[in-house]
C-alpha cells in the first residue's frame, strides 16, 4: 500500500507499511489494555463537535484504529452515516460493522465534495505528507465541511527522547532516530491554511500517565501500534546496554515519591472549514472605520 504513495522515496520520513504492520500486531495483542489514549481523545474530539450546531449526514472517520473517533460521535448523536477507513484491514474490521474502507491517508480513494465532516483520531502523524493529506481531505469535505482531528504534538514522549538520546551517546557515542518528529502546535494552524481550510482553529492538550518503569512505557507503546516506524530507524537490534542505560536515566530524572516515571502525551487540536460563501471573512486592508488617533 504504501508504494502508492505520492510522496517521493527520497523524501518519506515513514515506513507507511510498517505503520500497518504495527497496527495489524497491536491488535494480536492485549489491544482493549493499550487503547485508553485512544479512546480518551476520541471521547475530547466529540465533545468539541457538541459545541457545532450542524448536520452531518455523511462523515469519516480517516485512520480509525478500532473505530473509537467513530463510536463516541455515534453514541452522541452526532452523524446520522458513517465511514471508517484506515491502511490496517484488521483495525477496520473491528468498527462494529460500520461501512469502512481500507486505504491509506496519503492516498485517499474518495470522490471530491462528499463528506458532511471528517474526524482524525491520533493517525495523521505518521503521514509523510501532512499538507498534502490536509489538502486531499479538503477537496473530499463538502463545501461548509467541518474537518476536525488531533495528532500527537512535538512534547510527545520528550522524557522517552531524551534519555534515550542520552543513554546512546554515553555507550554508543551515536545515536539513531528513535521517536517521530512530531508537528509543532505554532505550525499546526498553518498548515491548515496551506491547505485550503477557512477559519482554522487550533489547541493543545498535555496528558501525562505514569509506568512503573520505561520498559512498561516502550511496551505500552508497542501495544498501541505506536512503535518506530521512521525509514532511517536502526534496522537492527539495539545493545540492550542502551535500554537498560535510558531506564535508569529515565527513573533518576523524573521518578515520583512512588517510583512513577511520566509520559506526557501533547495532543494538537485542528478544527477547518471547507470554505464556503456563507463563512465569516476577513475585512479588506482599510475597511475599518476606527480612527486610531482616537484611541491611542
């Protein structure tokens, strides 16, 4: 599947078919125990489309997962059909028999102007292309389509990074990209406008869980599909000096009175509208009709 992509090879930053592997071996796992962040931002997305007063006949849930993003919008009423699609078939068949499609973001298979609303749930930081998987969900929203999604931001698992880092450079003087450079929140409302949404809207949230240890951490991560799966990761296996090193680091600099090491988890908000002429605009360069020698 991810030989489609539009991406060019010298300029992809994932292995998108290692992203299906990850998600297709999650799912083998203990995935209902891995899910919660999932479920937690899917249950925060919904609720800010409380606050909009629309009609969804038709939404998306792109890169679904298990469907979470799709059941919470269901159990609130909020969209009357529904199609879930992601690049893992296993993901998708677990969408309580919704209507759903396998296919990956980079390369979408839908119609343009055919969706009321589209939702993304913690998917769209592993595409190579962000701006061009922005645009290509533009051109599918009809015109005054709400798109709304969360992706992990830059804070994401900086406490993981950085001893990682550390724990390579002191016994490997190296060391290989380990964690995805995640979007920053300043650069979120821009790419939005770059690709064509009206009234761009973007916020953050940071949840913070606790592990035991940094290995409960990374295999959290494995059982969330969330492992690696950057091109220029280290094909090999790791000295287990370096994890055993970043663990320690780990529980030295950010261990609780209870011995808890934190995660924190940055989640970005992006809220665009498919632009229409009903939308509110911005006032042209000398419209205003305050003097501002009045009131400075």
């Amino acid at each position: 599947m991810s030989n489609l992509s539009l991406v060019p090879p010298e300029t992809r930053l994932f292995d998108r078919n290692l992203v299906k592997v990850h998600r297709e071996r999650a799912l083998k796992g203990d995935w209902a125990r891995h899910a919660f962040l999932f479920e937690e931002v899917a249950d925060r997305l919904a609720d800010r489309l409380l606050d909009v007063t629309q009609d969804y006949d038709l939404a998306l849930d792109i890169g679904c997962h298990d469907g979470a993003l799709g059941r919470q919008m269901r159990a609130r009423g909020l969209v009357k059909n529904l199609i879930s699609c992601d690049i893992s078939a296993g993901m998708v068949s677990k969408t309580s028999g919704e209507q759903s499609v396998v296919a990956d973001e980079e390369v979408l298979p839908f119609k343009d102007e055919v969706f009321d609303l589209i939702g993304s749930n913690l998917s769209l930081h592993w595409t190579n292309d962000l701006p061009g998987a922005l645009v290509q969900l533009r051109r599918s929203l009809k015109p005054n389509g709400l798109f709304i999604g969360a992706l992990f931001g830059l804070e994401t698992l900086n406490e993981l990074k950085t001893c990682l880092t550390e724990a390579e450079l002191e016994i490997k003087g190296g060391m290989a990209p380990r964690i995805s450079p995640f979007t920053e929140v300043r650069d979120a409302g821009s790419l939005l406008q770059r690709a064509g949404f009206a009234l761009p809207v973007t916020d953050v949230d940071v949840i913070t869980l606790k592990y035991q240890n940094a290995f409960a951490l990374m295999q959290e991560l494995r059982g969330m599909g969330e492992a690696n799966a950057l091109i220029e990761r280290h094909k090999g296996f790791t000295d287990k000096k370096v994890f055993m090193r970043a663990a320690e680091i780990y529980h030295d600099k950010y261990a609780d009175e209870d011995g808890l090491i934190p995660a924190t988890f940055q989640i970005i908000y992006m809220t665009g509208w498919a632009p229409h002429e009903s939308q509110q605009k911005p006032l042209l360069p000398g419209s205003g009709k305050t003097n501002l020698k009045n009131v400075l």
